[in-house]
C-alpha cells in the first residue's frame, strides 16, 4: 500500500498512461545552450530513471524573433533536431517521457526585434515590442506548429505551449497589452484567437497520439488581467481545439506578487486551479510552492488537480519520486524555493544548479563515485560545508566522524530558519539529520574540538564557519546592543525602537524578524494574501486585491543602515531581492545609506552623512544590533597548520566574504568527491 494513493495513481491520456501525477515542470536552465548534448541528456535521464510521470524542457524558442535572449535554443535546422534526439532517445532508455515546451517571449524578448499584440513596452524590459500585422501574427502562429512538428520529429512525447506568465501568448489575452482593433484584438473572443488557433493547427500538425500541453495563465496579478470566467472560457475552448492536459500558470513576470519565493506559502495558488476543476474534460495540472510527496498527495486528495507540476524539486533531488515510491520521502533532498542557483544564475547567464544538490545540471562533472581506498575522516563543524562534506565522503565509503561543539548540527541555517518566510530550513536541517544517520556517519555534538583532538584520521576537514566582524564602534559595549546571534540564537529581549548596523542578507533578516509578531504569513496562506494583495480572479481581474495589499502593522520601529551610498538591499538576490525590500518597506523599515557610526549611547546610534560626516544625527533606539558582516573562524585551522597538520578547509572558515550556503555546500561537496 502507498503512502501517497493519489500522487503515484497512473494518469490515462488515451495513447499514453502516466505512471504517475507527477510533472516535471519547465525550467530554463541554460544547459542546451551549452551544446553539450550528453549533458543535456544525462541531467533529463537522471530525472527518468528517479520515476517522474512527465518532464517539460525549458522553454525552446519557435524563431528568432521569440527567443527569450538572442541565441536562445530552438528547433531550427535538422542539426538541432538531432541533437535534441540525443536527448528523447536517451530520456526513453531510462523509461521516461518527456515534452518540448515552445515558449515564445513576445514583448519580454530580450531583444530589438521582439514583437507583441501592440507595441506597448513591458516594465521589465527596455526594448519596445514590434506590433504586429495579419501576415506577421500569421507567421508567429506557424513557426510555432513548426517547433511542434519538429519536436515529434525529434523523439519528444509532446509539446507545452506556453500560454502564461506574460509572453506572448498572454500578450494578446488582455487589453492592458493588446490594443488591437481586428480580428486579433478588442473582444474576448478576438484576443482568444491566437492560441486557439496555435492548439488548433498544432493538434492537426502533430496528429492524434501526441501529448498538447497548454499553459493557461489563471491568475494574471497584473492590473486589468483576465477575469476567472475568461480563463474557464479559454480553457473549454483550449480542449475543444485538442490540447491533451492544460497546466496552471500563476503571475505575469511583471506582477508585482512573489508567486514562488521561499516566503511563498506552500502550495500557496491551487485554490486557483481548483476553480477550473469540473469545468474541462481533459485533466488539469496544478503548480507552484508544491515541494513534498506530501503537499503533492494533499492538494490531489483535496480535489484541486488531476497532476501536480514540481520544477525546482527535481533539481534538488532527481529521485524524489523514487523516494516517495519507496516510502523514503525524508531522505528527499528538500527544494527550500530559494532561488539562489537556480533563477539566480538564470538571469545572471549562468548554468542553472540547486544549492541543496550541487550536482543538479552538472551530473556528468561533479560524479560521487565509490572511493579507491576507504579512508577515516575526520570533518569538524556540522554547518551545511562540514554536513555536505560529511555526507558525500560517507557515501563514497569513508569511516566518517562529525564534530560540532553546539548540541544540534545545521550551525547557521538554526539562524535562518528562524526568520519569518524562511521555514524552508528548517526542512533542509532535518533532511541533513536523516542523511547523517542514513550514512551511519558518528555524530559528536557538544564537542569543542582542539587540535589535539583530531590525532589519528587519514584526513581532516575543518568547516568552522564564521566570527560576527567587530565593527569597533564606540559604545558598542554598551548594554542596549545586542549581536544578530544574540537575537536570533538566544532570543535576548529587543526593544520597540531599534536600529541595526549593516543591510546584508543578515541585516535584512533580523530586520524581517523583528517587524513580525505571531503567525508568519509564510504559515497562514490567508494572512499572507491579505499581506500581498492577492484577490480572488472571480471576482476581480487579474486576482488582484481591490484594497491593495494589507500588511499587518510591524511590531516595532525599525532603521536598517549601511555605509555604501548605494540603496540598501541592492546585492540581495537577483529574483528575490526586490521581495525582501519590498517586505520590509510594506513594515514601514526605514533604509539609510552612506552614514558614519559615530557612537553608541544610551540615547541611540549617532551617525552622520558622506565623507565629510555631515548631518549628524540620532537614530533614537531601545536596542542597536550588530549584522557587520563575518570573518573566518580559523582558530583550529591556525592550531593545525602550526603544528604541521595537513587539513582541509572550507565554507566560511576557508572564506567569509559573500559566503552562502550555495557555496558552503557547494565546496563541501567538491571536496568529498576528490578525497
Ligand atoms: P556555519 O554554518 O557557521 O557552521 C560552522 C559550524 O562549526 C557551527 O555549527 C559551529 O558550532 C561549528 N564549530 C566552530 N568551531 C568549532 C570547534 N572548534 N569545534 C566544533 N565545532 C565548531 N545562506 C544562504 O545561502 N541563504 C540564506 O537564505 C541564508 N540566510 C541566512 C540567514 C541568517 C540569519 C544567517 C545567520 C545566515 C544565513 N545564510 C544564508 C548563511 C549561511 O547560513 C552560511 O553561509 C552557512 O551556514 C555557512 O556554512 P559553514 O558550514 O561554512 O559554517
Ligand atoms: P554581508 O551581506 O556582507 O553584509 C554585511 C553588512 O555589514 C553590509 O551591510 C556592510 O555594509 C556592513 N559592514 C561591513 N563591514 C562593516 C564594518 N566594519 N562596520 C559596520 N558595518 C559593516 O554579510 P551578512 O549580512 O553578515 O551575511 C553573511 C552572509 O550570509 C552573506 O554573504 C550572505 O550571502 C549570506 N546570507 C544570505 C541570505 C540570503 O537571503 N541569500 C540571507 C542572509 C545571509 P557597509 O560596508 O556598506 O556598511
Ligand atoms: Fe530549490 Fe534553491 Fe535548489 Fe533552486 S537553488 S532548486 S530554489 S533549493
């Protein structure tokens, strides 16, 4: 008997069963630019042979013009098809099925030539979209058949036409972006035409027994977005023109409305597909924050999908559903929606990987292979460096000893996870618990180690971490200043009025955490709507709160500063760092750049302005804490090196500056691979 009867019940399309409700959902993670086809196939293999029902490539342009960047991936020449051959072929070897998705960017096209419904500029782009005439929509309409006949060409099972998230498609549903006046604009049923015509032709293209995925935008967040009637609208006549299943798309890029950051509630908008549930007759897929068996199983019992779709999951863990098959589900490397290796590089022209699973897009680098000579290991600090490398030795046959001189491992992510909107943690700190015991790997909490300490392993690791940086401030002694370990690891009392020094990724934490009183939003999905201003699509367009969004009140006055003349929060992370500004801005924070720290006193934080130290001024504060930054604690590394001892060291206690968890684990996993 399954643990997850809904989640692993096979899914009949008429040509083809599913094993399983299981959608891999489309990610542009830059790998089939790299033209490394044996790459390529070995990330989606991977994916295969670890039980997904369904996998959806990245988005592949049908032309020039719709590429997401110039030089995007597409189906061009008979070159193309049969490198992407390389790939079907070796997704059915391992068992698999896998669709191509066709995603035309319109005005989101990073480029002069991209073309739209009118010629109306997206606010996150600077090139002015092309409008286009009959002949011009024409030709949109059939590359993209083309890219779905080429698809089945190239071995694909199917194709996902990308119907949401603000391209093109979307382009043409609403009159914010089509102001057409023929047959391609004014009425609904005008702007409709479009993709009804693209499933339309695409089913007679591609014949019967060929899987159509349509991606249907059913909450746009953007002002003047689709009502739900028009979405159902769609959606009906989306099947009648043949599509096989239809799948959810949640916001537009351009909303303004976190739709899948770790603050996201889980599963936080399958009440929106819920609502198409009944009115098709062709099963519906669901999406967005879903990242465990049992949230999957959960939203399928409760009746809001036929199919979930999980994207970032299956980076983090290739073999989730093998592991919920085999009632395994806590040894899933858990997906912690931080987008800090995933959407991040994406947009920073990286190769996508996870920070949880450094392998993920690098499965034929990065290989964890039986070690030659198993070897003791000895890895002190059980942050996520010593945790990853710990793990990956042990995996690989090593006899391994985890020291940490706290009594739970997991060092700073304990910091984190305590921050409103980054629950995920906690997750990712219980996963690295099964795993050290999974790996039989001999834990020793409560261990202050000295070097004497580590006599007799073949080779030691040191992952010690971090020291909080002195900023040496006069009166920094004083009793109303307190560290952010203080606050967040002893939960030392904090005051109304607060300023905190320094606005990195820890200031602008402690900061979250101090506005906050009661219930995270991240915990109430109601709470958390009224937060962002999330209406309902029914009753308004776009599902966009009439009222705005509603915060609750911050639970205390708070002034984040910095030194930089620069906006505070400018170097958080590329997709999410206009979240936590935004949060902190709805809490009423009040951001200062480019200030001196004169002193400290009993009145509050004195600071002036610029060079010259002009304005001086008083931050009236109860309580004044420190987020300066980190530097390595190197202690034992020092101790070791002095007497001669060869170790290794990494994470923070190798370098501090712009560390992260990505890179800890990222050289933690390296390290053990090679030893
Ligand atoms: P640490 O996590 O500092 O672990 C070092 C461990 O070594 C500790 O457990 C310590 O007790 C132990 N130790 C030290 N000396 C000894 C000794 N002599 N004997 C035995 N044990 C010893 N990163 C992200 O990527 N994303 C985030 O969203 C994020 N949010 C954060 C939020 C907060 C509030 C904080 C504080 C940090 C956050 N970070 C985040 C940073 C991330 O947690 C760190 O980069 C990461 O934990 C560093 O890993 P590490 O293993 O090098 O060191
Ligand atoms: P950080 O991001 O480097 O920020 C340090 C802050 O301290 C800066 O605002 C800096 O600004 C200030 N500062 C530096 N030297 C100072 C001095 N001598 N006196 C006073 N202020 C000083 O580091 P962090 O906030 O400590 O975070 C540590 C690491 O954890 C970061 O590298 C970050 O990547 C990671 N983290 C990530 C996240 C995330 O969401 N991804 C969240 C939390 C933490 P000025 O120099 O301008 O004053
Ligand atoms: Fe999930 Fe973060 Fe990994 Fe992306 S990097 S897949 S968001 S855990």
């Amino acid at each position: 008997m399954t643990h997850y009867p809904h989640l692993l019940a096979p899914l009949d399309l008429g040509h083809v069963t599913l094993p399983n409700r299981v959608l891999m959902g489309s990610m542009h993670t830059g790998l089939e630019e790299t033209k490394d086809w044996n790459r390529v196939a070995e990330f989606y293999a991977a994916r295969a042979r670890g039980g997904v029902g369904l996998m959806v490539t990245g988005g592949m342009a049908p032309n020039r013009e719709g590429g997401v960047f110039p030089g995007a991936a597409g189906l061009f020449s008979d070159e193309d098809i049969a490198n992407h051959k390389v790939v079907t072929d070796r997704v059915h070897d391992a068992g698999g099925r896998i669709a191509m998705q066709i995603l035309h960017a319109g005005r989101y096209a990073y480029g002069p030539e991209c073309v739209s419904a009118s010629g109306i500029k997206s606010p996150i782009s600077p090139f002015p979209p092309k409008e286009l005439d009959e002949a011009g929509i024409e030709k949109q309409i059939a590359d993209i058949v083309t890219s779905a006949s080429r698809a089945r060409e190239a071995g694909y099972d199917g194709v996902e036409i990308m119907g949401s998230e603000g391209y093109f498609i979307n382009q043409f549903l609403v009159r914010h972006t089509n102001k057409r006046e023929d047959r391609w604009g004014g009425s609904y049923e005008n702007r409709m035409r479009l993709p009804i015509e693209i499933v339309r032709r695409t089913r007679e293209a591609v014949g019967a027994d060929f899987i159509i995925i349509y991606r249907l935008s059913m909450i746009d967040l953007v002002p003047d977005g689709s009502t739900f009637d028009e979405v159902v609208q769609l959606a009906q006549e989306i099947e009648k023109a043949g599509a096989t299943i239809i799948n959810t798309g949640i916001g537009w890029h351009e909303a303004r409305i976190p739709t899948i950051a770790t603050s996201v509630p889980r599963a936080a908008f399958t009440w929106v597909t819920k609502k198409l549930m009944g009115k098709v007759g062709i099963p519906v897929i669901t999406s967005n924050r879903i990242n465990t068996p049992e949230v999957a199983e959960e939203v399928l019992a409760g009746g809001a999908a036929d199919m979930v779709s999980m994207a970032r999951p299956f980076l983090a863990d290739a073999d989730f559903v093998a592991k919920a098959m085999a009632g395994k589900s806590d040894q899933i490397a858990p997906c912690i929606a931080c987008n800090q290796a995933c959407l991040d590089h994406t947009f920073s022209g990286k190769i996508s990987s996870c920070l949880v699973n450094p392998r993920a897009c690098f499965e034929t680098e990065l290989t964890i292979t039986p070690a030659d000579q198993p070897k003791t290991i000895g890895v002190v600090g059980a942050g996520p460096a010593g945790l990853s490398a710990a793990m990956t030795a042990a995996e690989r046959g090593h006899q391994v000893t985890l020291f940490d001189r706290a009594d739970d491992i997991g060092g700073q992510l304990n910091m984190a996870r305590v921050i409103p909107g980054k629950e995920e943690f906690h997750g990712l700190v219980d996963w690295f618990r099964t795993m050290v015991a999974e790996h039989e790997i001999s834990l020793q909490l409560g261990r202050n180690v000295a070097a004497g300490d580590l006599e007799g392993f073949d080779e030691v690791i040191i992952a010690t971490g971090v020291v909080p940086r002195d900023p040496g401030i006069d009166g920094q002694d004083g009793p109303n200043v307190l560290s952010y370990i203080d606050v967040l690891r002893h939960k030392a009392p904090v005051g109304d009025r607060v300023a905190i020094i320094g606005a990195g990724g820890i200031g602008f934490d402690v900061a979250e955490f101090l506005v906050h009183e009661g219930e995270s939003p991240t915990e109430n999905l109601d709470l958390w709507r009224e937060e962002w201003g999330i209406g309902d699509p029914s009753e308004t367009r776009g599902g966009l709160a009439p009222e705005g969004p509603q915060p609750e009140a911050p639970a205390r006055q708070i002034t984040l500063l910095q030194r930089k003349a620069e906006a505070p929060g400018k170097r958080l992370g590329k997709t999410t760092g206009w979240i936590h500004r935004a949060a902190l801005r709805m809490k009423d924070v009040k951001m200062m750049g480019g200030v001196n720290y004169e002193k400290i006193d009993a009145q509050g934080l004195h600071v002036s302005q610029g060079e010259a130290r002009e304005n001086p001024t008083v931050i009236e504060a109860d309580t004044i804490i420190l987020c300066s930054g980190q530097l390595p604690e190197r202690t034992l590394a020092d101790a070791l090196e002095a007497q001669g001892v060869a170790c290794h060291v990494i994470g923070g206690a190798d370098v501090a500056a712009e560390l992260d968890a990505k890179r800890a684990i990222n050289q933690g996993t390296r390290l053990a691979a090679t030893l």
